[in-house]
DNA sequence: CTGGGGAAGGGGCCC
DNA sequence: AGGGCCCCTTCCCCA
C-alpha cells in the first residue's frame, strides 16, 4: 500500500493537469524533476481492487463470519483496519508479517456488519441501514477502524460524553484491537505446531469498552510475530486491572510516544483508506486542547463530501459537537464563528470552516468532469464549467465583451467610465482596480515619485524620505519598509503595538512564521498523532506556500483577513495623507 | 510598470 | 446548522 500513496506534488496546485492521460506539457522543476500528478489515481486503484475483490482476483484473505464468506485482500484489509495491520505485521514494514493467514472467522462481527466495513474499506464509502448502524460501530471497534467507529458514534448521537471520555473510549479501542492481536498472537506461539498451511483464525473480539488494556508507552505494538497463523478462538477478554488502567492512562494520555507509536502504522498505509482512517483514529487528544473552540469540523467535512467517496452526512456534526465541548462539559456548538485550528482564523459563517480547511489540507473534492481539473469549493467548480459551456453570464453594456465573473465586469466597467476611484496617497496616481493600487503602493514606482519631491523640515533625511521621527525609526528595515509603503502591510500585531512595534518586519516575519508553524504542529499533535504522521506535509506545504509567498516579498506576516489588512491599510493611507496634508499646509 | 484575466479564499444571504 | 450561491478582495500571471 506504501506504493500506493498518492505524491503530493508541488506542481498540483499550479500546473492544470489533463488528468486522464497525464500528458502535460511541463516545465522541469528546480532540480530537473517533474511532479505529475494523477489525483484519480488512487480513486481508480481502490476501485479496481474492489473489481477484484468482487470476482475473488488476487484475494489471499478470507473473512468469515457466522457462515458468510468474505474473499477479500490482506493489504487492503491492513491498510484500513488497525486490528489486521497490527496482525499481519503491517506496521514494522511489512516483511512476512503474519502472512500465513488466509482465512479469519469473525464471528463478532455480524456478516451485514462485516460486508457494510468491507464495502467501506474498498469503496471509503459505509452504506448501512440504520438499523445496523450499531454492529457496524461495533465492528469498527473491534476491526480498529476509528473513522468508521466515530461516524457510527456520531449517528447514533453518542457524543454526551465528554471530550475526555470519548479520547478514552477512542484509546480503549485501539487497545482493544490491540489486544485482540496480541491474545492472537500468544494464542499462536502455543499452538503452532496444530495448524496447517491454511489457517483459520477465529477471534473472541471482546466488547470496546468493557476493559481498556494498556497501550504499552514505550512500545504499545508487540510485533506481531510473522508466524502468527493458527486457528482457534482467543479468550475472552477480562477488565482491566488497576495496574492496567493506571497503566493506560499514564500511557495514552502521559506518553504521546505511544500514540506516536499508533501513529506510525498509519504512515505504513498510504492512498485513500489510510487517509480517511487516519483522520478518524487521529481525533483523539494526546495533548491539552490549545483552545476551546476548536472544532472538529474539518476532520470529515473537509474530507467528508465532494465526490462523496467519503464518509459524509452527520459525522461532521457530531465531530464538531465534540470539538467544541469545553472543559466544563458538554456544550453544542452553537456559535457561527469558528476557529480553524491550524492558523487560528476566525472563520464566520456556518459551515465555512470545512471549506477554509481544505486551504490548509490541499484537499480538492470538486472535479470537473470534462477536464479533470480540481476545485477546492464547488461554487469554483460551477464557474469552471463555464468554460467548457462558453457560458459568460456578465455581458458588458457598451462592448461585446461578456465575462465569467461579475467583478470582471465590474473592473471591465470601470474601464468604460473611465473611473479610476483608486488613488495612491503618496503620489496620487489613479487606478481602476484597488489590488492594482495596492501592487503599486507594494512597488517602488510611487517611491521615485515621491523621492523627486523632497519633504520640507528637519524630519528629512537626505534623499529626501522622511526619516520617521515621529514614528521612530531607529530601524533600518522599518525605515526602509515605509519606504516602500510596506508599513501598510506589517503585521496587525506590529502595528497595533503588540510585541514590540520596533522590531523589524523581517525579524517579526520570521517570528510569526515560525509560531505558525510551530502552532500548526501543535494542532496536528491535537488532532492526533496519526494525522500527523499521516499527512503532515499537507499542513506544512500549506505553510512552506505560505512562507514561499512572503519570501518572495509578498507582505511579510500580512494577516490573512482582507478586512484587516483594508482596515491597516485604511489607518496607513490616513496617516500618510494626513501627513502629507500636514506638510502641504507647511 | 501597468492593464487585464483568472484563481483562491472569505463573508453574507438564503434555503 | 449545513450547504449552495453569490459577491467581494486579494493575489498571481501574462501581455
């Protein structure tokens, strides 16, 4: 499955990709290497393992339960369970873990249960009826699969519990799974010598939260031994002991190294089941939430619709609903704004946070169906298509052109009145467009201008520029940065006094940048190690874009929030009018 | 450097 | 509350 694993190009986001025939016309990148990617790739593999799952091509694993047959793949079935993974040895590698099973009756798994996490893990997409909904969750238990678990868990609406509770139900699962290879494997190293070439492996899968066993801090997986391939039932389960209970919290909730641990077999599985899985499992908090209102939202919306390969419907509800319980207990989310966990953003508007977190992920469910092409919002996605319909809804009043966009037309209007509302304060150049402005205030065109102008008064330095007396700029680099009109663009906390308006913008830049990224760590550690293990180049591309942006000049530290960076702005352009209102009263 | 087109992301409104 | 739709701003890219 590591071959599976979809690259994540950093040509994705820039060059449009035929997608069926990978035929691109591309420049090499720095190094002479060209990224293509193929997103439905991994799409088109897992549905062709499930072509052959469904003809019996290539099974080497059978699951049974309670008489049904399951022919289905060991890989696949590693790649999506925790409880195989940890069985076959998947997560040291691979190697010859576990490989002597070809039959596994789980007959604590009922059969519509099974065949509903089958379809999941073949297809990443759960059709259950309702009415199944809690086998299937106690499957997915049992089976290691979290993502399935928790959608279930949402569903049947047990999210009462507390934040903390529902962690520790989620780690109890996992040492449930756990425990289930473990038992399996002592079971074997016994009873060998019984079982022939084909085995059957029969498991008593005990019930998830009857008895927590401990997650081993410092190794929680037993590697499983690659032998392990006997057929028997396991014994039941017992409750945990005090030792054991002890044992596990100060391991799951003291020790991230053993959810690192779990963490690692996720990174063994790439492609599309380890990523929704590894969303899932990752949900518990190994650390202290780093703030109240962080929500969850994202854990499945954001993966959760698009092409509907995902688990959809009310996980994402039920997942937020969590998210935001406090420290004091249970609390609905109820307000509009919400906090993106990743760069702190105020995100207003209901259901808004899905979407602004795939800016972080990459994620880009909504495809166009002719080119191929990807949009992160389906609303981008129905403009897309007016491309290939030649559909131009904005048509100009005073010339042919006709547009794809409304504020194209409102900028191309703006060309016929010949309004040019934009001024640049400094030197007073007009333009049509703000951002074209606003480039210009970014640029040194304005400077030359105002150079040629000298400022009268003992404020002046020698080429003219005002040496900011009044603002003190003992700094070279903010000197500089007004002078290039980048003090409109400092960081609100530079400007609003926060920290030290001294500092220079490069050394507040770099400061900002590496809290962010700090932060974003942090979050990813929050919302699980396994998403950090899993993806965690996703998150820091996001912020490697975002670093590459401003180091190319881009406003170093600019906040993200155009308001507030319109309202600094605004509050710059004023002060520099009224500057230069006061010296035209000189 | 400027004008223009287009993409990306956020917010508001409505269902 | 979530999602669709729309508008807006900002940024990138190209001519």
């Amino acid at each position: 499955m590591e071959a599976m694993r979809q690259p994540l190009p950093r040509l994705q986001l820039t060059v449009p990709m035929p997608i069926k025939t990978g035929k691109v016309a591309m420049s090499p990148g720095e190094d002479g290497l060209i990224g293509i990617p193929f997103p439905e790739h991994s799409n088109e593999l897992l549905s062709r393992l499930n072509d052959q799952r469904r003809t019996g091509l290539l099974c080497d694993l059978t699951l049974t339960s309670r008489g049904a047959r399951y022919p289905t793949h060991r890989s696949v079935m590693a790649a999506v369970s925790l409880y195989f993974r940890r069985l076959f040895g998947a997560e040291e590698g691979g190697g010859e873990g576990g490989g002597g099973f070809s039959v596994c009756q789980l007959d604590c798994v009922a059969p519509d249960a099974l065949d509903a996490l089958l379809d999941f893990a073949y297809t990443a997409t759960l059709t259950i009826p309702s009415s199944g909904m809690r086998d299937v969750l106690r499957g997915a238990q049992l089976l290691g699969i979290q993502c399935v678990a928790d959608a279930c868990r949402d569903i049947l609406g047990e999210t009462a519990e507390a934040e903390g509770e529902t962690a520790e139900e989620q780690r109890a699962q996992h040492t449930t799974t756990e425990r289930m290879v473990e038992a399996q494997q002592a079971v074997e190293k016994g009873s060998r010598r019984k079982t022939d070439r084909k085995k059957v492996k029969k498991v008593g899968l005990p019930h998830i939260n009857s008895s927590p066993l401990t997650l081993l801090p410092a190794s929680p997986f037993s590697h499983p031994s690659p032998a392990s391939d006997s057929l028997r039932s396991l014994p039941s389960t017992q409750p945990p002991s005090p030792e054991q209970e002890e044992h596990l919290k100060s391991g799951v909730n003291g020790d991230p190294k053993g959810i690192r641990e779990v963490g690692r077999g996720a990174t063994v599985n790439g492609g599309l089941l380890h990523w929704l899985q590894d969303r899932r499992i990752a949900h518990q908090p190994p650390v202290p939430p780093l703030n109240d209102k962080l929500s969850e939202e994202d854990d499945m919306e954001g993966f959760g619709d698009g092409d509907g390969k995902y688990l959809h419907t009310s996980i994402p509800t039920s997942v937020a609903e969590r998210g935001a319980v406090g420290v004091g207990g249970r609390k609905r989310k109820s307000q509009t704004p919400q906090q993106c966990p990743v760069c702190q953003k105020i995100i207003h508007g209901a259901g808004k946070l899905p979407r602004h977190m795939r800016t972080h992920t990459g994620e880009k469910p909504f495809q166009c169906s002719t080119c191929g092409v990807r949009f992160t919002r389906n609303d981008k996605l129905k403009i897309h298509m007016r491309k290939h319909t030649g559909e131009r809804p904005y048509p100009c009043t005073h010339c042919p052109a006709r547009f794809l966009h409304s504020y194209d037309l409102k900028n191309h209007l703006s060309l016929h009145s010949g309004a040019r509302p934009f001024e640049c304060p400094l030197c007073h150049k007009a333009f049509a467009r703000e951002d074209h402005l606003q480039r210009h205030r970014k640029g040194h065109s304005c400077l030359e201008l105002r150079t040629r102008r000298p400022r009268r008064g003992p404020e002046l330095v020698e080429d003219g520029r005002e040496d900011g007396g009044r603002r003190g700029l003992s700094n070279p680099l903010e000197a500089l940065s007004l002078q290039a009109h980048s003090s409109a663009f400092l960081p609100r906390t530079v400007l609003d006094g926060g920290g030290g308006s001294t500092a220079s913008p490069a050394l507040l830049f770099t400061g900002d940048m590496e809290s962010e990224r700090s932060f974003a760590l942090q979050a990813l550690a929050q919302l699980g190690p396994q998403r950090l293990a899993g993806y965690p180049e996703l998150f820091l591309r996001g912020l490697e874009m975002r670093g590459g942006r401003e180091a190319e000049g881009e406003d170093p530290g600019r906040p993200h929030s155009p308001p507030r960076q319109r309202d600094q702005w605004a509050d710059e352009g004023e002060e520099e009018i009224g500057e230069e209102e006061a010296e035209e009263e000189e």
